[in-house]
C-alpha cells in the first residue's frame, strides 16, 4: 500500500512540475491588445503636425469604417480592417475630389513600443494588400513581429507604405 502511495504521489509531483514549465519558460502567449475598432487620423494630427512616437499622420484625415485587432505577447498580429478612407466630410479631400476614397493599394501595420530602458521601439510588418477606390480601404494581414520584451504601452497603426499613419488603437 505504501508503494502505491509513494508512487501515487511522485506521479502527481511530477505532473504539477510538467505544468509549470510552460509558464515559467514563457510558454504561455497572451494577448496584449484586443481591439474591436481603430480611429483615423483627424485633421490637427496629420503630417507632422503632432508625430505620436516619431509617427507622423497622413497627409489629410482618414476615418475608419471597422476593424478587428489581435495582438499577442509574443507579436503574433492579426488585423481586418474595412473602409479605412480619407475623411469624406473633410473640406481639403472634399475640394480635391478624393472624400471616402482610399488611393493607397498596400498598408502596413507598425506597433509601438516602449522598451524597458523608456527608448521607443517601432516595429513594422511587410506590406499587404487593400482595396482602392471610393469606399476602398479593406485588407487583413496575419503575420509574425519580433517586438522588444516586454513591449510596454504598446500603440497599433496602420500606416501609408512610407510609414504615415492614417489609423491608430485607442479611439
């Protein structure tokens, strides 16, 4: 009986120890932005009027009809995004014929980190495709960053292919 005991107990020792390697190797990938919608760039923010950590807003205001983010801890990003157009109510697009369209045919996603020595770290995906046109501006991308660890207060843009940003996390 009491090798059943013995061998009992080193069994569920040894199962709690399997549990935990995981945790304490960093096994575990959590997410560390959720986000259901994003903000465009509104007009007092474009160009380098205001650059949110060395980002600079697109050329005219953008807003965002939807979008969908999931980013993990361990950089893990998806995003779809729909109708991520200039502002169709902006005077300047509305003069240039150019409100609710989006003329850029690739984005990119760019996450903004803080590092733990307090240095900005910014971290950009490859291109990836969107529709263009009037009411243009949908896409997703699933892909891979290596973002610093830990990535604290971490901010999500869209971005032009040169890097302006049109859409950001926290609206």
């Amino acid at each position: 009986m009491r090798r059943r005991r013995s061998a009992l107990a080193a069994a569920l020792g040894a199962m709690a120890i399997v549990a935990l390697v995981p945790a304490a190797a960093g096994g575990r990938t959590t997410m560390m932005i959720e986000a259901q919608s994003m903000t465009g760039v509104p007009a007092a923010l474009t160009v380098a009027q205001a650059p949110i950590r060395g980002v600079n807003g697109g050329g005219v205001p953008w807003v965002v009809g939807s979008a969908k983010l999931e980013l993990s801890t361990g950089g893990s990003l998806e995003l779809k995004v729909r109708h991520l157009v200039i502002d169709p109510n902006d005077p300047v697009a509305i003069s240039r014929g150019i409100g609710g369209t989006n003329p850029i045919p690739n984005f990119r996603v760019l996450v903004s980190c803080l590092t733990s020595s307090g240095a900005t770290m910014n971290v950009s995906s490859d291109l990836f495709p969107v529709t263009t046109g009037l009411g243009g501006g949908s896409g997703e991308i699933e892909t891979q960053l290596a973002l610093p660890m830990p990535c604290i207060a971490p901010i999500v843009f869209i971005t032009s292919p040169g890097g302006a940003w049109f859409a950001t996390t926290g609206g």
